[in-house]
C-alpha cells in the first residue's frame, strides 16, 4: 500500500501533523548547496504546479510540494491558492534565501495526470529517485499526450447528453439532440478556451447553443417534436457548477479557505453566465418573434434500473471527460451505480431529498477512501466524477426545471426556483416578466397538452 494514497484517507488535523514531524525529522544539519537547493526547490514548485492545473484541491497540492521538499532534505516555507503557489527556502547562515512565486492557469482536468504526479511524489518520498531523475520523469509527464483521443472524448459526449435526457425521461429524439447539443457545447467550450476568452463569457455563448436547438422553431414540420428541456438539461451538464461546488467544499473541508472561497465564486461567476447565455437567447428569439414562457415541472424516467445504469454511465462519460484510465473508469462507474443504489435505498429512511443526495455522497465518500488505499487514484477523481448524477436533481420528487413545447408554438423554458416555486413569462411588447404561483409536483410531463397551465396567464 502506498504511503501517498493512504495519506489522501486521513484528515487535515493528521496531515498537519505528518508534515509537521517530516519537518523535524529532515532538518538538516548542514546547508544544501545553493545550486540543489534551487532544483530541488524549482522541481517542488513545478509538481505543485502541474498538480493544480490537473484538478487537485489546494490542501493536497500543498502535501505534495512539501513531500518533494522535505525528502530531499529542505524544510521550505509554502503557500498555496487556487491559482498561486509561494515556496521559500531559507538557508542556514547568511545565504541568500529562495523564493519562488508560480501562477497556475486553470487547463483542462487531467485526472490521470494527476494521478501519474502523486506516483512520481511517492517515489521521490521513498527516496527510489534523486531529484534529477525526479526532473526528468516530470518533464516526460508534462510532455505526454491526453490519455484519451479526441474523436473518444467527443463520442463521451455525445453519450453522455444521451444518457441524461434518457435519465430525466426523454424519448429517442430528445437523447439524439442532446447528443449533439452536448457535442456543440463540449467543442464551442474548447474554442472559446483556446481564444483566452473570459470564464463568465465563454459559458454564456456555451448556454446560448443548446437554447437556440431548444426552441425548434428552425426545424423542419416533420421531425419529431422533442421536449426543450432535455435538450437544455443535457446541453449544460458539462456546464453546471456541481463540480465547482465539490471542489470548493473540498478545499473549506481541508482548512484552505481561501481557495474555497475562490472556487464559491467561480460557481457564482458560472451560473451567472449560464443565466445570461438563456436570457440573452430568449430576448433574441422574442425580438425575432419567437413566444416564448417558463413553467417548472418536475419528471424522470420511472425505471429503477434505468436510473442505476444512467448514474453508472454519467460517472464513466465524465471519467472520460476528465481523462481517467481504465482502471479508474471502472472504479468511478461503479461508484456511480453505488451513489444511486444508496439514493433509492435511503428513501426507506426518509423522504427528504436532501437527506437523501447526503446519504448517497456519504456512502460514495465513504468507499472511496477505501479505495485509493489500494487503486492509487486521486480521491477527487473519484468523488467528483462519481456523485455527477446528483447534480441534476432539484428539490422533491423528480426535482428539474423542465422546458415544455406547446402545439400553438409556445416554447416554455425553465425559471429559477427560489423559497415557492414560480412561473416566469415575458409578456406585452415591453418583455414584461409576470410571476405567479405554478403547479408543482412530481407527474411525468404530457407531450400533447396543447395549452397552456392555468397558472400562467397569457399576455
């Protein structure tokens, strides 16, 4: 069992405290020659770097720079944030200290990555590689390719669009849009990225496409009518903040608080621009005369079964997405069988939902510490891929926004829900919003209603 993996199972106070003996222990009695001291200290930084970019939390980046540190005998000051890492080394006597401050970019979530740098850290911690060899093994990871192909990722995507249209009740026709909006969304993202465009802008634009497929005004009479929620439920789930929330409870678990405030308002800022990409396409389409009104309904596929398997694959396209290997593909789709399993098994417990996701993130919680014990995976792997499914529940049964197609050409699109739940529709020539209170409840949603709820008046 690895010393490193074992580690990610204990809590910060036993953390600290390790590190805090690996200090005493590795004081040395005399200087590091300056030359050393500064490639040990420039490897440090570099691990730290790359693990942070690859999706590690703060407090577990930190552990891992001052492994690097200390085994080769250099007990270093260190700071470390969600997008900064601040090393220094003071040596004995009247040398001049080293200090060296990195700014870390957020790429791309490269779980496998990740776990290939806390391998290289246990080895360097059980003193099998000098801080040369260390470098060199280093410098072959950063240069290594993704994992997973291109064409591999886009097909995940697709499947999983499929998968959460299937999961939130849709037919065949809304899995195949919610193939493709999730592909557009997934490629438009990667664009937008590569141009340096902002975080908040680029997931307006994303947020925009999957609206612009939702309202089906531009299709041609004879394709299937699909239901306009699925196609935005799957089109953002690549979108949705959940995985921004883990992390940022992750870092508040771990005492590094200041990256935990970072990552609050990261989902802040990408909520944000999710609501702006669908108003913005919806003041579009009503300048362009498209009606358009919001009604909250709740509905999911009645299958158990079907459920289970859609968590399963959810947990394994998001692994694929996040560059996961086959070992820890597996093991997170399992997880993710087990993290619905526990959700439908807590409702001999109780009814509430709440109460419900935190049993399940529990259990899965829970197993996962097992496992890095003997899998070696990144335990943010695990958790964050694996719990996926529940970002898509909401409050009560069934618990989504849903996006409702009308025959008189009415598109109905999901409203925030906030204390009661409320119907929002821009009415009038001026887009005035009329707010009244909606039926809310937990039935399947019927394709053939033709009008529109009594809960909302037309204007």
């Amino acid at each position: 069992m690895s010393e490193s993996a074992a580690s990610q199972g204990r809590g910060p106070a036993s953390n600290a405290a390790e590190t805090a003996r690996d200090e005493m222990d590795l004081l040395p009695d005399v200087d590091v020659a300056a030359g050393r001291a500064r490639a040990i200290t420039e490897l440090a930084v570099r691990v730290g770097e790359l693990a942070l970019s690859s999706g590690s939390s703060a407090a577990r980046t930190e552990s891992l720079v001052r492994r690097v540190a200390h085994a080769y005998g250099l007990p270093v000051q260190l700071d470390v944030t969600y997008s900064r890492i601040l090393l220094s080394y003071e040596p004995l006597g009247a040398a001049t200290p080293i200090t060296i401050m990195r700014s870390v970019a957020s790429n791309q979530t490269d779980y496998d990555r990740l776990e290939r740098v806390e391998g290289l850290v246990t080895l360097v911690r059980h003193g099998e590689v000098d801080e040369e060899t260390a470098t060199a093994r280093l410098n072959h990871i950063v240069a290594a390719p993704f994992s997973h192909p291109r064409w591999f990722t886009r097909l995940a995507a697709c499947l999983l669009g499929a998968t959460i249209a299937l999961l939130i009740g849709g037919n065949g026709a809304d899995m195949a849009v919610g193939a493709v909006s999730t592909l557009l969304v997934d490629e438009a993202r990667r664009r937008l990225e590569r141009w340096s465009l902002g975080s908040f802008f680029t997931t307006a634009v994303c947020a925009a496409i999957p609206t612009t497929l939702a309202v089906q005004h531009w299709a041609p009479t004879w394709l299937p009518r699909i239901d306009p929620s699925l196609v935005i439920a799957a089109g953002m789930v690549s979108l949705l903040a959940g995985m921004g929330t883990v992390a940022a409870a992750g870092d508040a678990i771990d005492g590094s608080f200041l990256g935990a405030g970072a990552r609050t308002m990261e989902v802040v800022v990408t909520t944000g621009g999710i609501v702006l990409g669908l108003v913005t396409t919806l003041w579009l389409g009503r300048a362009l005369g498209v009606t358009t009104q919001l009604e909250p309904t709740a509905s999911q596929t009645p299958n158990h079964l079907l459920q289970l398997a859609c968590s399963g694959l959810v947990a394994l396209c998001f692994g694929v997405r996040f560059m996961m290997r086959a070992k820890a593909l597996a093991t997170t789709t399992v997880l993710g069988l087990l993290l619905w399993t526990s959700y439908l098994a807590a409702a001999w417990v109780t009814g509430s939902h709440p109460a419900r996701v935190a049993i399940a993130a529990l259990a899965v919680g829970f197993v996962a510490r097992l496992l890095v014990h003997r899998l070696h995976i990144p335990l943010v792997a695990l958790t964050s891929t694996a719990v996926a499914a529940l970002m898509l529940r909401g409050r009560g049964s069934g618990g989504r926004h849903q996006l409702r197609r009308h025959a008189g050409g009415t598109a109905a699109l999901p409203a925030p829900r906030c204390g009661h739940d409320r119907a929002v529709r821009p009415g009038g020539t001026g887009t005035r919003l009329n707010l009244s209170p909606s039926e809310t409840g937990s039935q399947p949603h019927d394709r053939s209603a033709t009008g529109v709820p009594q809960s909302v008046s037309a204007r």
